[in-house]
C-alpha cells in the first residue's frame, strides 16, 4: 500500500510540476512501468546480481581463467614421468640366399631358406627428468602469472558488466521520465491550444497565436516520439547487459558512501588495487619467467630411463625364438648450439619484458586519468543536481507569472509557450543530472578498481576461482573440465 502511495503522490507532483528530484527521476520512472500492476519490483542490486550472474562478457572471462589454470598444470608437467607401451605383430615372410660353395664345373651354389612367421614384440618405456634447467619451475611460475593476470582481467570484466548495468537501469529510469514529462507537456499544450483557439473566437487573439501554440504543439509530439525511441534502445540495452526486460523498476540511490574520501587517496588506490593495473603487473611477471625459461634450454638437461622389451619369433620369424631385454640408464643432455634459435628466443623474451613493463606505466597513467575524470565528473553531477532544482523551480514560478500576465494581455502566446518550453527544459535537466550523479558513483568506485558484487554486498554467490586452480594443478590425470563432471 505505501508502494501504491509513492506512485500516487509521484504523478501529483509531476503534475503540478514540482521540480524534486524523486517526483521528477524516480516518481516518473515509478508512473511508466508499474501504472496498473502488481508484481515484485526489481532493484539496482537485484539487476545488479543478475548481470554478476548471467552476463555472456562475465562468463566468457570466467572460462578464460579455467583455461589458464591448464597451463599451469600443462607446466608441472615438465617434470614428472613420461611413460609408454607398445605392442606391435604381424605375419613376416623370410627368403634367405647363402653361398653354398662351386659344384663340379666351378659354378658357385647357393642354399636357400624360407620362413613364414608372426613376429610380435611388446616394449614400456619409463622416463623420469632429474633436472631440466629450472625451466618446469620457471614455466609453473610464468603459468601462475598468467592466471592472476586473466584474474585480474575478469575483475575489470566484472566491474565494466556493473558499471554497464548500472548505466542501463539509470538510462530506463532517466528516459522512462523524460518521457512522462514530454507527455505531461503534451496534454499542457493541447490545453493551452484550446484556450488559445477559444480567446481567438472571442476576439482576444489572432489566428498567429493559434498558428503558434499549434507550432508548439506539432514539436512537443516530435519530441515525444523521439523520447519514445530513446526509451525503447534504453530497454534493449538493459536487455543486453542484465539478461532481462526493464520491469518494474524501484527509484536507485548513489553510491558515494563507498569512494574513498578525497582523490588522492582514489588514486593511491587506483595505482595499487585497480584490476588493470594488477593484470599489467602479472603479465610483466609472466614475462620475467619467460626469460628464464628461455636461459634454461641453454642448460644441461638430466633424466633417468627405463626400457623394457619383450620380443617373440622377431629372430627372421623363425618360431619359437624370444628375446626378452631390460635396461635401467642416465641421460645427460647438453646443448652447445642449435642453430641460434635459443638466443634468438631470450632475445625475443626479453623485448616482450620490455613491452610488458611499458604496457604496466601505461596501465597506470590510465588508472590515473581515469580517477581525476571520473570524480570530476561526479562533483559536476552533484552540482548540476542543485543548479537544476533552482533552475526548475524558477522556471515553474515564471510560467505561473507569464500565464497570469497573458490574461490580462501584457504577454503573448509565444511568450507563455516560450516559458512552458523552459521548464520542460529544466525539468529534462534534473532527470539528466540526477541519472548522471549516480551513473558517476558507479564510475568513479570502478575507476578506483573497487566496483565488485562483494562491495556492493550483492545477494548472490561471489564467484570464487581459487579451488578450480588448486583442483587443476593436483590432476595427474582426468578429462573432466569445469562443470563437465
């Protein structure tokens, strides 16, 4: 019942024309979507969770981190075991030609013999690295790297899928009442027309005055189509980003409380939490390991070996031979030059260093900018806010004196249509503005890197991906990926 109260007094104060921010903003957007229903609103932080939830961009990064925790797995593997079987048979036919001396005539002889049998073999082969340069533990930490870079990348997917959200929910509110008013402008012209046509009729005024508010009227009715279109893309963006049609929407608030308290100490922050800035920094790690992998092929490599043979009639198919062999044995491997390619390869390592470390200042100069724009931004909402309400209230008190003055004819039509114009202007102005404080919010806690659904305290499982890299690194064997078993 007090739900039902609020939209009352919303569409009241619309049209009466008062200039609050929540009659204005958040009355409006109440009228658009919920006139003649009953059904659960849904608000900021539920459509919120939902976008955390079901977000295809979200997802997508949340499958590219499974596939980096492979890689670790994929590195460990470089020193454990390597083991093969193999068995092999198949029928094999022999001809052997022998000299078998010279006959009477000193003509030479040959003896020959046929064999036909199916050899068969079955061997094992065991090997077990002992050192490889340091190159397995250089890749598992170059691996390791590359899980907390792809991390910290679905972070920032994670706070650029909010930060859309809470655009598009604010857009839907912001163009569900700008729509409302240019409708609320509409029935004011149509009755300034009639009035107008009707003074015409008694003499009052001229067929100019009518041709005006008609002006008037014709451009107000082109303004609401367009007011419509923007709400209908307002909507199929909601669609895109959250998953579901914009219903139902409850009036949302700013986010203020959560941002640092000046911007300084954003920026300090920026620079040592923000998630591209940690993903810059993983890579430049990532990079560094992969020089020492490379320096490691130019090390000796040492394993140790085990082979294990067992052959059957393999003796020229003759039946009934076997051979049985074993060998336990040490390798040492040592390179001493392979064409260049090793060298060519650090030197290749070493320049994406370089290119990461560039990318990591970059990475922080943007972090930079991004909080001085983004709280820039937001004071100028702030300030647009308190500015449109003056503005707004202004203009409602002018028409109200340009309409008594029209009456007793010291002003014309176009100057009642030129004020009624104002403060649907001003009216327009605060919708912006106050859509624009709270979009600021948001974009200012995700330029200090701290728009998360666990700082927002979302009702909904903060997704975690530590134990699917624990689970990974531990399997020795398996197909199974996430979510497969």
């Amino acid at each position: 019942m007090a739900f039902r109260k609020s939209i009352r007094w919303a569409a009241t104060a619309c049209a009466r024309g008062v200039p609050s921010g929540r009659a204005l903003l958040l009355g409006a957007a109440l009228i658009a979507s919920l006139e003649g229903r009953e059904a659960r609103a849904e608000t900021m932080e539920s459509a919120l969770a939902k976008a955390y939830v079901g977000n295809p961009d979200l997802n997508q990064q949340r499958a590219n981190v499974w596939v980096h925790d492979e890689d670790v797995a994929k590195a460990a593997g470089g020193m454990r075991p390597k083991i093969n079987a193999s068995v092999n048979g198949g029928p094999q036919f022999n001809r052997l030609r022998q000299p078998a001396g010279r006959n009477s005539s000193n003509e030479r002889l040959y003896s020959i013999e046929q064999t036909i049998g199916e050899p068969r073999a079955a061997a094992f082969a065991l090997s077990q690295p002992l050192f490889d340069g340091w190159r397995t533990d250089n890749s598992i930490r170059q691996a390791e790297s590359g899980v907390f870079a792809a991390r910290a990348t679905m972070r920032l997917t994670e706070q650029t899928t909010l930060q859309n959200a809470a655009t598009a929910y604010m857009n839907v509110l912001r163009d569900t009442a700008v729509l409302g008013l240019r409708k609320n402008n509409i029935a004011v012209l149509r009755e300034q027309l009639r009035v107008t046509r009707h003074r015409q009729e008694l003499g009052e005024l001229s067929p100019t005055d009518v041709a005006q508010a008609q002006a008037a009227l014709a451009h107000a009715e082109m303004e609401l189509n367009s007011a419509q279109a923007a709400l209908e893309a307002s909507a199929a963006n909601f669609r895109q980003v959250i998953g579901v049609e914009p219903q139902h929407l409850e009036p949302a608030a700013t986010i203020e409380q959560l941002l640092p308290k000046s911007s300084s100490e954003a920026i300090a922050l920026a620079l040592a939490e923000h998630p591209s800035v940690a993903a810059a920094q993983h890579q430049v790690d990532a990079a560094e390991s992969a020089v020492k992998v490379g320096e490691g092929a130019l090390l000796p490599t040492v394993s140790a070996n085990l082979q294990v043979n067992q052959q059957y009639e393999s003796f020229f198919g003759i039946p009934g031979t076997r051979q049985f062999t074993a060998q336990v044995s040490g390798a040492l491997n040592v390179p001493i030059y392979q064409g260049g390619i090793e060298y060519a390869s650090i030197r290749q390592a070493k320049a994406q260093l370089r290119q990461a470390r560039f990318n990591a200042d970059l990475q922080r100069e943007a972090a930079r900018a991004a909080v001085v724009s983004s709280f820039s931004q937001l004071k100028t909402a702030i300030g647009s806010i308190a500015a449109g309400r003056v503005a707004a209230k202004a203009a409602e008190v002018a028409l109200k004196g340009v309409r008594d003055e029209a009456q007793l004819g010291q002003r014309t039509t176009l100057d009642v249509l030129n004020a009624q114009q104002a403060l649907l202007n001003a009216r327009v102005d605060l919708v912006t503005a106050q859509r624009d404080r709270i979009v600021a919010s948001y974009t200012a806690l995700a330029a200090v890197g701290h728009l998360s659904a666990e700082r927002l305290r979302l009702e909904t499982t903060i997704y975690d991906p530590a134990p699917h890299l624990e689970e990974s690194r531990g399997k020795w064997f398996g197909l199974d990926g996430p979510g497969e078993k």
